[in-house]
C-alpha cells in the first residue's frame, strides 16, 4: 500500500522597487516566469515588491522559498549569485536597500517569532545601478534576465515542482 505524501509548498518571490533600474530584477524575472510558464499546483510565482514584513504570512507558509533580487555582492555587475543555508545571513546583511531591511525583518521573524524557517535560496544578480529612477533595467542586467528565469526553472524542478511553457518557451519538465 502507498501512502501518499503532499508536495512540497515552493514559493518563487520576486522582490524590488521596478522604479529604480536595476533594483526592479527580481520583479523582472518574476514578469517573465507568469508570462512564459504555467507551474505544477505546489507552486506559486509571487511579485513581492516592496512589501516586506507584509510578506511574513506568505514566507512562513513555504516549505521552500526561492528569492530572486538584486544582490550587492561586490562583483562585477551582471554577476550571476545563489546563495543559502549559512550564507545567506552574512549576505544579507550587506542590505543596499530599504525593502531588503523589511525582508531581513520578516525573515527574522519568521525564524525566531512564528519558529517556521522555510529552506531559502536567494537567486540575485549584482546590479549595474541602483540609484537612477528609471523603470527599465540596464541593457547588461536585462541580458541576464533569461538566464535567471532558467536558474528559478532549475530550483523548481530541484524542489519538487513541475513547469511547462505557455507558447512553446524553454524546456519543460518531465
């Protein structure tokens, strides 16, 4: 006899402010994801904006959260980065904007108020500008928009999710 087990809840959480260039990646990729794909049940494709701490029910209801921003990590803009497990609170903390100081908080209490840490990746490219108002990405970090939405495409299927293209993009999953 088989016992059914449940899959697991994955959650894709795009966060940034879309007004200041680069910062705006995460909800970029996020754009892309709704537009070209269709996800198994288990998995949801969230625009986080900046909402923060307004986040906390969502976070805490994940199995496996998978965060895609724009991360200063002191490389070469256009770096492509996957951090989790220990790194991510040493990589957190080099916060280069206000809605990643409201995502460390609604992390945190996550972690030491509600004691439910989903296992987190935080997918992130180092930006080319964060300061200008503009609501267009730098023609660099646009180049790599694709290449995230394959690496998110990769942690699905890692984490127990299922994807297929909506007109014919990419690869779907088995």
């Amino acid at each position: 006899m088989k016992i059914a087990t449940a899959l697991p809840n994955i959650v894709i959480l795009g966060i940034g402010n879309i007004l200041l260039t680069d910062e705006g990646f995460g909800i970029r990729v996020i754009q892309a994801l709704e537009m070209d794909y269709d996800f198994s049940e288990n998995v949801s494709v969230v625009d986080g904006g900046v909402r923060g701490i307004h986040l906390l029910g969502l976070i805490s209801e994940a199995d496996h959260l998978v965060v895609v921003d724009a991360v200063c990590g002191n490389s070469k803009p256009g770096t492509l980065h996957r951090i989790e497990g220990e790194e991510i609170p040493e990589r957190i903390r080099r916060k280069n904007s206000l809605h990643q100081l409201d995502f460390l908080e609604a992390m945190t209490y996550c972690h030491h108020g509600l004691d439910r840490m989903p296992g987190t990746v935080i997918l992130g490219v180092e930006p080319q500008s964060i300061a200008a108002y503009r609501d267009e990405l730098t023609p660099l970090i646009q180049a790599r928009v694709m290449e995230m939405v394959q690496r998110v495409l990769d942690e699905v299927l890692r984490l127990g999710g299922h994807y297929r293209p909506k007109r014919g993009v990419g690869c779907a999953a088995p």
